[in-house]
C-alpha cells in the first residue's frame, strides 16, 4: 500500500486557501463543525485515506484511541518530538478566519513529519493520540470519541474505614399482637383476601356458562382449612379423606365440614382475578396479582423489618404447562416459579417479587439491580445491614443503596469488580485461613479468603477486622483444625439465611397436590409463607410455646369451624324405623365420658347471635362457665355448649 507524505506545506496552503463558493464552507459557524464530506476535504490535502492523512485532529492524549482504528494497518510513520506541541490541534476552517492567517500556537511552522524507512511496531510508536471529543476521518465514517470513565482505583492491604464499628441502627421494630394463633393468622391474611376469592370465583363461574354457583367467604375459609390439613395429614388421593368404605381411613375433621363433591366445585372454580380486564398487559402474574398486592401490604404491617436482613431467591415448585416457569440447576427443586425474597434473619419474609424475566424496563442497574433496589424500598434512612449473595451484588447497587444508608455485604463474582485482581494476592499463594484485602476510594472493601477454596467478599461497611477463629476439618491431617475467619464472613454466615429458613420450614408441611392450573400452586405457596410468617410473630409473644405442626393445626380448626356448610349435612328425613337392625354380637360395652370440644375463641368472643336453648336430655350438663358450679339442661346455639341462661354473659366475655 503506497503512502503519501503529508507536508507541512500542504496544511499550510490547506489553512490560508479560500473556501470555494457555494461549499459547505462557506456557511460554517465560528465553532468547530464536522466535516463529513470527503472528497471535498482530500481535493483541498491532495491526500489519499491510509495512514495519518485521515486524521483531521491531533493531541498526544487520545492518539491510543486512534490507533485501535487501524488493528489491521501496518503503520510506517513515526512522529518526531519536535513535530508537535503538546497543544497543537489541527482544526477544521472557520470561516471569518480562513481569509487571515492564524499566529496561534495552531499553526505549524518549523515542524516536520519524518517518514520511517524501517517498520516500527506499535508498542514502539510515541504514544500521540487525539484529543477527546474530537472527529476522526476513516472510510466514508465519521467517529466521534467519547471520553473514557475514569479506572476504579484500590488500595492493596487497606481495610474498611469502620473496621468493626457498625454504623448504628437508627430504625424500630414493631410486630403484632393477638391471643390465639388464628389472630396472627388472620392479620397476615385478612378476611378482604377470602371476600375476593368468593366474588371472583362466582364471577369466573359465571363465564364457563355454570350461573347457579354460589360460594361465601366462610366457604372458602373451610376450604383453606382443609387445605391446611392436607399439608400435615397426606393421603395418596383427595378423596380419601372422605372414604365411607374404609373407616380407618376417613378424616371426620375434614368429611364433616365440606362434601367432597362441594370441595372439588370450589377448587375447580378457585380464582382471584377477573379474565375479561386484564389490569397490566406487561404483568404477567397478574391472575394472581390481586393476592400478592394484599399480602405484600400485610406482610410490612404486621411487622417492621428487623436490622440485619437478606435478599435471596426463592422457588416455587411447578413442572406444568407455563411460560413463568424457571430451571435452575443448582436448586433442590429445579422447575419452578423464581420469587425474589427479602427476609428477615429469623425467617419473616418482609417483601417480596415475582420475577418477570424482560417485561420489566431495564436500567443501569440490570434487571436485577432494579429488583434489589425495589425490594429494599421500605428500608431507606436507618442504617440497615443487607445481606446477598454473588446474583445481586455489583459495585453501581451497592453504591446506591449506600446512598439510602442501606449498608451491604455480599459473596461476589469477581469479575464484576474492575481493576481489582492487580491489588489482590493470588489464591495460589494463599493459605488456608489467609485472606488479601483492598478498599476503593469510597470505602468499599473486596475480601478475598481462602478456605477449601476462593471466597470474594464485596462490603460497604465490614472488611477483615476484626478476626476469629472457626474449627475447620483438614482432609489431609485428618483432624480438625482452627482457622481464622474475617469479620464480613462472620456476618455473612450469621446472618444471611433467612429465605433459606423459611423454604426449610416451608418444606416440612408442603402442599403437594397436583393442579394444572399454575396460579393455584403460587396461591398455596404464599399461604403457607403467610402461616409461616405469623408462626414466627407468634413465637416472639408471650403466649405459650407452640410447634409449627399444632399451631398449623389451630389455625385449620378454627377456619374449619368458622363454616356453616356442616349443618347442611346432618342427614335428612326421617330417622329409620327398620325392625332389621342386626343384633349386636356383644353386649353393650361400658359408656365412657368423651373430651367435648371446645369453642375456639374467634367464635366464643364474636359476640353475634349467643341464644340459650333447651335441649331435652336425660341428665343435666355440668355449666362450662368457670364461676358456675351447678347443672343445667341449657347450651349455648352457637357454641353448642352447656351454660345457664344466666351465665351467658359471664361465659362470651373475653377475660
């Protein structure tokens, strides 16, 4: 490829022409315009494309830029140090000036471009480039850089600023308060959830052509209940629990509240959202939505978020027909729905988002980043620790959440941090309990750690001191050893499981029915995290210590005998009268007392429609007022215990 040489003289003449008439030149402003047209400007250079003749501007600042134009161009052209001055710039004309000559330091004079007789390779050339923001000239294009941000910086060996001295928590924790656990319950899902799931089931029964059905919301409460019950008494098959063929196996707490026939209808009808007015086309939960709105308001009512809390995915297992679903290798369950968590560190689930995949507008941040900064919207100004692993973390979130004075420590990919392998030791010279540390400008510190392998820590509050020690187990000593531990991974380790704790409690009661429908499996889902919830609320009170297994089975008996449906089950008609009962094979056994059941308190106390009855019966029934010592042959209609008439009062008042 032949060159030209570009000389002095030619700029020279390039500079004091004038502009032809009628040229674009001719209306050009005194500032510095593109000059786009090229066969123009190279009839003025007499120049062809190759080499340095293409550049319109020069500095010795972005000439590096320049050079990556031509990768593929062998360059034979050395500038000397005489050749410019450290602020020369070749300038595109302007027109009051191009009559006049300029006396500028602009102005070449007395400079020379020497061409190199011998190849030079790159990293040989003197390092001249242009100046930023300038136009460069290549093969019909114009390219403008643009200014590079500038290289994060870090210090090797410096640790965090606070080196142990946490930013103090300024918020306050607040939780609810009830007697019973169907209170708590009843708090985190409320009575408007089972007043939607009524109307819109009738409404969607409506649209499949079915007008004569009908559900309430005590209905559907016994529904939930019985679902409930489902979760810790599992039989292979639904109807089981209503076999008449096998006593053994029949649930009498389940068949005498709802007819099987009566369940199925319910379920099959089960809907939250109404299908002829989609509220958000871009929403694609939003046959659910309406639940999940509710819930994520309770879920920040009824408790506030305590100082230490954690972000995590969780997985709500399908393997049905659905586009929302997710395969995640890594998983226990690998096919499912992706639920982005935050949690408390003793397992409360504070807030929560489905994942939507692109429906969601991208930013800076990622759509992930965006998820992260969403979640933490309740937690601004008051000094929380968060906590993440290496999906969330990058140094733009952790940045802005610093600004909420949300403080952050997080497992990290390390190529998200830029700049950073060159201020860390290599984990090939690290042993086992050593640690590297460096920390940026504005005191955000990368730990790296070595135990059985590479760990990357990323903080905005927390580095490596203060140090520990944890008993680690050595494969080749065969014995266990202590290891030192820096003090972000102390916290990390203590504090960062609070969705892997509430899955785990979760996994223990599931609700493992199969249903086509993929809306229902993310219903029972959050219903159970909803029990969950205010299992852990329950626990911080005063009230007696309960198991997850009763307290599960408290609430499923009060939203079972909150229903009505049992008394449209007593048999009907007239008491048989067959002179063929079958004699018995043995005489009759000795009556024992049976424990009668008591009222729970969400009806005893409701103070609606309390009446006395007389029953006829052969012997009168101890009263089950605690003052009252007599008999009598009265009960209350409702609570269908024995109480005089003038304890009734006494008997629905809540102590």
């Amino acid at each position: 490829m032949t060159r030209k040489q570009l000389k002095t003289e030619d700029i020279e003449r390039f500079l004091t022409c004038d502009p032809p008439s009628g040229s674009e030149f001719s209306d050009l402003s005194d500032e510095d315009t593109e000059i786009t047209d090229e066969s123009l400007f190279d009839s003025q250079l007499n120049i062809n494309d190759d080499g340095l003749s293409d550049v319109l501007c020069f500095d010795q600042d972005e000439f590096e830029r320049l050079m990556d134009e031509y990768d593929n161009d062998a360059l034979d052209y050395q500038v000397s140090d005489k050749v410019f001055d450290q602020s020369f710039v070749v300038k595109k004309p302007n027109v009051p000036n191009i009559e006049e000559p300029s006396t500028s330091s602009d102005v070449v004079s007395n400079k020379k471009i020497v061409k190199q007789k011998k190849y030079i390779g790159r990293n040989k050339l003197n390092k001249i480039r242009p100046s930023a923001n300038k136009i460069i000239k290549k093969k019909n294009k114009t390219v403008k850089f643009q200014n590079k941000k500038c290289p994060e910086k870090w210090y090797a060996g410096k640790d965090n600023k606070y080196e142990g001295n946490i930013p103090e928590f300024t918020g306050e924790v607040n939780a609810i308060d009830a007697c019973t656990p169907y209170g708590y319950f009843i708090q985190l899902f409320p009575d408007s959830i089972f007043e939607l799931i009524a109307r819109e089931s009738c409404q969607y029964a409506a649209q499949n052509n079915n007008f004569t059905y009908s559900v309430t919301p005590n209905e559907i409460k016994a529904f939930i209940g019985i679902n409930i019950i489902m979760t810790y008494i599992k039989y292979p098959n639904t109807r089981m629990y209503w076999s008449t063929s096998e006593p053994g196996i029949r649930m009498d707490q389940i068949a005498n509240v709802m007819a099987v026939n009566r369940f199925s209808l319910i379920k099959r009808y089960l809907h939250f959202a109404n299908n002829l007015s989609v509220p958000n086309l871009n929403d694609r939960y939003w046959k659910i939505r309406p639940v999940l709105d509710i819930l994520h308001k309770t879920f920040h009512d009824c408790a506030s978020p305590t100082e230490h809390v954690s972000i995590d995915e969780m997985m709500i297992p399908f393997k049905g027909k659905s586009h929302l679903k997710q395969y995640i290798q890594s998983k226990p369950k690998k096919w499912g729905f992706k639920i982005w968590v935050q949690a408390n560190s003793n397992g409360y689930v504070n807030c929560f988002e489905p994942y939507q995949a692109s429906t969601v507008d991208r930013t800076k941040y990622g759509p992930i980043g965006d998820s992260v900064l969403n979640l933490c919207h309740a937690l601004h100004g008051k000094n929380h620790k968060l906590f993440m692993d290496n999906l969330f973390t990058s140094l733009a979130v952790i940045r802005q959440l610093r600004s909420f004075d949300i403080w952050v420590i997080g497992t990290v990919r390390i190529n998200r941090v830029p700049q950073i392998q060159s201020s860390l030791v290599p984990g090939k010279q690290l042993q086992r309990g050593s640690c590297t540390i460096a920390t940026s400008k504005d005191n955000i510190t990368v730990v790296r750690w070595m135990d059985k392998r590479e760990v990357h820590m990323i903080s905005s509050y927390a580095g490596a001191e203060p140090i520990d020690e944890i008993v680690r187990y050595d494969k080749k000593e065969k014995t266990r050893i202590k290891v030192d531990r820096p003090f972000c991974i102390q916290e990390y380790n203590k504090f960062m499981g609070g969705v892997d704790f509430m899955d785990r409690l979760i996994s223990h009661y599931p609700h493992g029915f199969k249903n086509k429908k993929w809306y229902l499996r993310i219903f029972f889902q959050f219903m159970n995290i909803a029990i969950v919830n205010a299992w852990i609320l329950y626990r911080q009170s005063p009230n007696p210590p309960l198991s997850l297994l009763r307290f599960k089975a408290s609430i499923a008996t009060s939203l079972t005998q909150l229903n009505s449906t049992a008394e449209r089950l007593k048999k009907r008609g007239r008491p048989s009268s067959s002179p063929c009962a079958s004699p018995a094979p043995f005489p009759n056994p000795k009556k024992t007392k049976t424990a009668q059941n008591k009222t729970i308190p969400e009806i005893k106390y409701d103070g609606e429609n309390h009446w006395p009855k007389k029953f006829e019966m052969k012997s009168a029934l101890r009263c089950h007022d605690d003052q009252c010592r007599s008999r009598t042959r009265y009960k209350c209609s409702k609570c269908d215990e024995p109480v005089c008439p003038e304890c009734m009062e006494n008997f629905h008042t809540q102590k």
